[in-house]
C-alpha cells in the first residue's frame, strides 16, 4: 500500500512525499522546491515544514 501526502503552499502544490522503508521521500512539482528532491523525512508534516522555510526564502 502507499501513501502519499501532496504538499500545499498557500493553495498551490508544491510537492509530493511518499512514504518508504527509509522514511518520506519528497517529490518536487514546481521548479523552486527542487532543493528538497528526494530528500527524507521523519513525517510528512516535516516534509511540509522544509517546504514552508524554502518557501520563505524566495
């Protein structure tokens, strides 16, 4: 079974993580977020929070 959590930014889909043996594995869908490909996550909520501080820095 998988599970996989889209990650939103104010409305907008910024990525996907999937959850695997290792832990959550971020998928980037806009070119800013890309820093954050493949990386792994303890949750998805901590996926999402790099996410927010990659977001900020714009």
């Amino acid at each position: 079974m998988f599970h996989v959590y889209l990650i939103k930014i104010a409305a907008s889909p910024v990525g996907v993580v999937a959850r695997s043996p290792e832990g959550f594995r971020f998928y980037a869908m806009a070119r800013h977020f890309t820093a954050l490909e493949n990386l792994i996550f303890d949750s998805a909520e901590d996926a999402r929070a790099a996410a927010m501080i990659l977001s900020e820095s714009r």
